[in-house]
C-alpha cells in the first residue's frame, strides 16, 4: 500500500514535469502530488497505529553540497521537524575543507518523504537563487546566506500547516481506532528525536549565528511560492538509506 501511494506521487510528479504537459495540466499534476504527500505521511500513521510495529524508526544521511551547505541544513531541520523527523547537522573537516551533511531519524514513510521532499527544495531554491541577482549594496555571500534561512523559514511554516490540516482530517479516522492524530503524530516525533538522542548522546545545540545580509525577505518570499509537491528523481547511488 505504501509503495503503490508513493508510486502514484512520483507519477504525478513525473507527469508535472514532462515538457508535453500544459502549464495548466503541470499546475493540476503538482497540486494533487502535494495533497497526496501531506496526507500519505499522516495515513502511515494511522496504520502504524492499528497495526504497532509496521514501522520502525530508521535514518539516512542526506549529503549538503557547497556553497552555503550550512543554511541548506536549516533547510533540511525545517523540512524534517515538519514531517515528523529528527536531524542532526554533521561536520566533517578535512584536505583544508569542511563537509557537511545531514543525518535523519525518523519512520520508514517519514523519511521517504522527507528525503524526497529536501531534495526537491534543494533544486527549487537554488534554481531560484542563481536567477535573483543580488540587491545593491549587498555583499553576495552574506545576502544568499540570509535568503537560504528566509527560505527555510517558510518552508517550515507550510509544512506545518500541512500536517495539522492533513492531521485534523483524520481525526475521526484516528479516534476509529482508539487513539487521537495528535497524540500518535507527537509521539512519531518523540520516537525519532529519542533515536537521534541514543546515536549522539554527547549532541550539542549550535551557537546562534548573527549574519548581516539582508536577504531573509527574499528568501522567505520564494519559499512561500516553492511547490511542495514536486520532487526531483535522484539516483539511488547518490543516497544512503537505512531503515
């Protein structure tokens, strides 16, 4: 059941982004994979529930390429609080350079969708990014930095309301089973943050960061018109899955 709906989203999106298709039938293909991905993450749930131990809470390490690789990862921290997952940002230092990554906890369906979703927002935004020129006065590197975190900001609030509508349509469905959406998408959460906590146990919270660009507008501008429902087709020698 799982891979027959995350077939017909990738569908979906396959036929969104086929050149033959009209602006209008690109437009309807992307609405429908959108509503399709907020409410899939919510019915596996909702199994998981009926039937414990259909799930397990597994991760998978997502590679931040440069530049700006670090607000890439607040991107990707967004995108995984919102769809019920837990990230750790990973620096690796070496040959004079620093690697970035992010490692995701989470269940199986959450961390498909996530994984699918970031890699989609990567895309967007840096398609977005190199068309913008940067303002006046501004300096390149701190303005994109800035409109990164501006991204990723509305990103997470999307995500959000997403999920509480996709979760309060469910509600009778849930109570069907003896539970409530809340209480079984919090606890999700709390099993991911828990699996993040046993594989770093000495985790620290990052220092805030002041930075002095002036593109968090602009940035959280274009995440309000990023389409969450298309995601890109990545190959799977380029990801590393366990779970």
């Amino acid at each position: 059941m799982y891979d027959d709906k995350l077939a017909r989203i990738r569908k979906l999106l396959a036929q969104a982004e086929d050149p033959a298709a009209t602006t209008a039938e690109a437009e309807a293909f992307n609405a429908k994979a959108a509503e399709l991905m907020a409410r899939h993450g919510v019915d596996a749930a909702l199994l998981a529930a009926a039937d414990p131990g259909r799930e397990v809470v597994g991760d998978l390490t997502v590679e931040l390429l440069a530049p700006y690789a670090y607000e890439k990862g607040t991107l990707g921290a967004a995108v995984a609080r919102g769809l019920r997952c837990s990230a750790v940002l990973r620096k690796q230092r070496g040959g004079g350079e620093t690697a970035h990554s992010l490692h995701l906890f989470g269940h199986t369906t959450d961390l498909v969708l996530a994984e699918m979703l970031l890699t989609s927002l990567m895309v967007q935004g840096t398609g977005e990014l190199t068309r913008r020129p940067v303002p006046p006065g501004e300096h390149p590197a701190a303005y994109r930095r800035t409109w990164w975190l501006g991204f990723a900001s509305a990103i997470g609030r999307r995500l959000e309301e997403a999920e509480a509508a996709a979760a309060r349509d469910s509600e009778a469905d849930f109570a069907a089973v003896g539970t409530s959406a809340a209480l079984v998408l919090a606890d999700r959460a709390t099993l991911a943050e828990r699996s993040a906590a046993d594989a770093y146990p000495r985790l620290r919270t990052a220092r805030p960061r002041y930075l002095s660009g002036g593109g968090i507008a602009d940035g959280h501008a274009a995440g309000e018109r990023a389409d969450l429902g298309r995601a890109t087709r990545v190959r799977a020698a380029d990801r590393k899955r366990l779970g």
